[in-house]
C-alpha cells in the first residue's frame, strides 16, 4: 500500500467547518458499556506490545515550523487497526510532544483535537500555549493527527473531479447527490481503503487517545477539544470514565439528535447570524452599497444567491458556483470580528454577478484559490471526515435518509424560513451511498464525569441548544456561556480573534486546580479589539 503523508495548512484546517463541523454520531439507547482497550489491563501478550512499544522522539518535520520553534519532539506510534483484533493489522499516528517545564508542579499530559472530523492536530496543542498562559507548562502538550488525517496512516480518495457548471436549483441538487455518490465510489475503490474505511470511527479515536496515555505510561490524560473535537472528548468521558483527569469541551452538539439533524439544526441559527449581519452592514451602506436597512441588506443577498443558482458566475479568474458560495457564505458568517470580510465579499459577488470587472478581496480570493485547484491535503480533510462521519452510524440507521429525495424535499420546505442557507443545511452526504455499514453503534452520553463545557450563545455552526442538552448529559459538568457569535469560545486569540477573558481564565483555573466552577458561568461580551 503506498501511505501519502499530509502537511496540512493551517488555512487549509479551517476549510472543515465549511461542512463536517462538530458531530459524531449519537445514540439514544441505554449507555454502552466501556469497549475493550487499554484502559483495562491487557489480557493479551498482543495487546502488551502496543502499550510497551518503544517511542523513537526525534526531530519535528521542517514544515511543521511552529512545533520546532517550541524544542517539541515528534514520533509515530503503532496501533492496531481495529482495537478488537489487536493481532490484525497495525497504522501509525502521528503525535508531538512538548515536555512540562514546571516539574515541580506537572499534572501530567494534556492532549487536544481541533475538531472537524478530519482536522491534523500534530500542532494544535501547541498553537494553544499562549492562551493556557503558566498552565502549559505543567502538562505535557501531546498533539497527534488522528488515524487517517495527515501525518498518521491516512486516507486518500484521489483528486476531487471539478463540478460542472449548474443551471437551476434542480440540477444543482442532482449534481450533488451524483459527487455524494462519486465520492463514495473513489473512496472505496482507491488503493487499500475498502480495508481502513470501516475502522474510522470515534469510538476507535477514542480508543487511539487511551492508548496513547497508556504507551506515555500515565493513569489519566487532560484534554482540549473544539467543534468534532468537543463532542468528541464527551465519547471519551463515557468510553474510559476512569482514565479521565481534566476535560474541557467547546461548541458539542446535541447527543439526542442524528447527525443529519445537527446538520439541520444550523440552518435557522445561520439565517439569524446573517440577519445579524446584516444589520452591521446596514450601518456602513455608504462603505459596502447593499442597502440602507437590514432588510435591504438581506435581500441583496438573496438577489446573489437567486442569480447564483442559475449559472455560475466569474470572479478573479474563478467560476462561483451555488455551493461554494453557499460554504463561503456559511464560513463568514460564523464570527462576529468576519463581519466587514463577509460585506466586502458579498460586494465583490454582487458586482461580479452584474457583470462588472472586479478584484476579489484579497482573503476572499486566498479562499477562491484553495478550491480552484487539486489539494491532496484538503481531499484528505474531507474525506477523512466523511469516513468518520459514515463510519459513526452514518448509515441511513445513524440518521441519514437513504432516499436523496428526501434531502431534495428537506431543502425545499426549509427554503421559505432559510432562503439562504436551506441547501446547506439539509445537504446531502456520501453516507447513504458508503460501502460498508458502521460496525458499531453511536455513543449515548450518560454519566457524572467532571467536564467543562463551552459554548457561544450565538454559534451557528453547532446552535447553544445542543450544549445545553449535552450538558444535562454530563451531570458532572460545568456549562461556561459567552455572548457572542463564534464557533468556538477558548483560545480565540490565537486566531486573531477577540478573546473571551471570561472563558479563558475559568478554563485555566480549572486546568490548573482541577476544580470545576462553583456554578455555570455566563461570559459577558467581550470588548472588541477589533
């Protein structure tokens, strides 16, 4: 089998939350028991030879420039394809490690996923360190890419064929569920896939981290995760109760919903982020020329996506089709401080669409660039998302409808309340057309483990809702709620974002004490720096 390995781009990493942010695959039955792993004592000399596997530290990847600044070493580990045959077949993951500099004070380590599914982590724990403040460095900062993304043993489906110009909304939709089930097909059938494929799930990444605790000789491991990431240390929390220390999560979705319904679920709080939105861009009409009300804003928008869904339109040498602009518009309207970048696009869309000669904005165009031309490393995030998507009980059983015209009627009842963003809501996937059904079941989350939840009030990628509802599952948790509108709360700084004092320093009290907040928190706004 030849292993293309992926360096992934921060700029790159941000694509996921276009369409694969922040689910796994929940389940409404009674609590599952822990899976088989190395959190219980080896019962094998097979499984012993994962735990006891020496780890060869060396030097960090010239192209991973942020881990080498900060003196971390890199190794890969081995662990066995599917935990429950531990004699099978074997695949490297890819981790990173910065040493405690407080040994005096260690905990002990702190691991960490930046969501997606899909997204490398090799560097994310690290690019966390200046939001931890003093706290890092009383945790081992272990990053690692997940199995099947990037540097780990990962999946690649081939180059993604480009989509042919659409002319109605109709033919858009039949176009999708043909690149679903193209997608499907090319996964399946490159290379040694059809073997990995069915063992991309949460529950496997899941039983990944454990081992990797296990093989760094430690009883417990902290953990950060953010969006996929965030739902998925809740599945850590039920699988290995016992082997968790401290754990934060950021922006979860709700554990009584389907996948398909999270999905779903975004679709109205989009609509009112665009309103939102819209009302900013009404105060600066003189700057960006889309109207001098709300209203007159959000129907410059409509008009766009209306003349969009006839043809495509060209902007800086690029042919904008309905669903990129759909994901564009998805992606900037997910943060407040994306305000003047989702006005100055939208301007440039609607000159292009009215046939003037324009520029895009620099950071619109940088976007328009990623998608114009084959990106192994973004086929990679995709796809491995998707796997673990469908791998997640993402069958019709694991709440995607087999029937594509069931998405197509989702789609057109949605568009009376969400004129813009219906046909991403209720999109379809390549899920129904998978080749192999999940071989497990989804995770119910029932449990009184300590975890501290965050969420924006104003996410509209995965809706507040959904993390009150997983916080009622987590009955040892700790709800911290920020009033803005962000998909993500902790560690906004090291995006160039506001922080949220607030978050950031009960997040690092408690990685720091241990101690969960008397209370839920609610953030107040914080002051634009920006």
């Amino acid at each position: 089998m030849i292993i293309h390995r992926f360096a992934v781009p921060r700029a790159v990493m941000a694509v996921g939350a276009l369409g694969l942010a922040g689910v796994v695959a929940w389940t409404t039955t009674a609590a599952a028991a822990p899976a088989p792993g190395p959190s219980r004592a080896p019962a094998s000399g097979a499984l012993t030879r994962f735990v006891d596997q020496p780890v060869a530290w060396d030097t960090c990847p010239e192209d991973a420039a942020d881990l080498r600044e900060a003196g971390a070493q890199c190794a890969e580990l081995t662990v066995p394809l599917d935990h429950a045959a531990p004699n099978g077949t074997t695949i490297k993951i890819a981790v990173s490690r910065i040493k405690a500099k407080d040994r005096a004070h260690r905990r002990g380590i702190l691991l960490s996923n930046p969501g997606g599914p899909g997204g490398p982590g090799l560097e994310y724990t690290a690019a966390l360190r200046p939001a931890m403040k003093d706290v890092a460095d009383r945790y081992d900062l272990i990053g690692f890419d997940p199995r099947f993304v990037g540097r780990s043993t990962p999946i690649y489906c081939g180059t993604s064929p480009r989509p042919r110009p659409t002319h109605s909304r109709r033919e858009a939709f039949e176009a999708s569920v043909r690149g679903a089930q193209e997608t499907a097909r090319r996964c399946f059938k490159h290379e040694n896939n059809a073997a990995l494929l069915p063992y991309a799930s949460s529950r496997n990444l899941a039983r990944d981290m454990d081992l990797i605790r296990a093989v760094l000789g430690e009883r417990k491991l902290s953990y950060y995760g953010i969006s996929y990431g965030g739902d998925l240390g809740a599945v850590y929390t039920q699988m290995f109760p016992d082997r968790v220390d401290r754990v934060v999560i950021d922006s979860v979705t709700d554990p009584a919903k389907t996948q398909y319904e999270n999905f779903q679920a975004a679709g109205p709080a989009q609509e009112r982020g665009l309103d939102e939105w819209a009302a900013w861009t009404s105060r600066r009409a003189a700057e960006y020329r889309l109207g001098i009300t709300p209203r007159q804003v959000r129907e410059s928008v409509e008009r766009l996506t209306a003349r969009v869904d006839r043809g495509p339109i060209r902007l800086s040498g690029h042919s904008v089709d309905a669903s990129v602009l759909g994901l564009l518009l998805r992606q900037f309207v997910g943060n407040e401080e994306d305000n003047e970048l989702l006005a100055k696009s939208v301007r440039d869309f609607v000159d292009a669409s009215e046939g003037r000669q324009v520029e895009a904005n620099p950071e619109l165009k940088n976007w328009l660039d990623l998608f114009s031309e084959p990106n192994p490393a973004l086929d990679n995030l995709f796809n491995s998302g998707n796997a673990y998507l469908c791998g997640d009980g993402g069958w019709p059983a694991g709440g995607w409808p087999s029937d594509p015209e069931q998405y197509w009627r989702n789609i057109q009842r949605a568009r009376h309340t969400q004129p813009v963003f219906a046909p991403v809501a209720n999109a379809i996937f390549p899920c129904p057309f998978w080749k192999t059904p999940p071989r497990e079941p989804g995770v119910a989350i029932d449990n009184k483990v300590p975890v501290l939840v965050l969420q924006a009030r104003r996410d509209n990628n995965v809706p507040y809702p959904g993390a009150v509802a997983l916080h009622r599952a987590l009955k040892g948790s700790r709800l911290i709620s920020a009033d803005i509108r962000s998909h993500g709360v902790y560690a906004r700084g090291i995006d160039g974002l506001t922080p949220v004092p607030c978050a950031d320093d009960a997040v690092n009290a408690y990685l720091r004490t241990g101690a969960l907040p008397a209370a839920d928190i609610d953030c107040p706004q914080p002051r634009r720096t920006r």
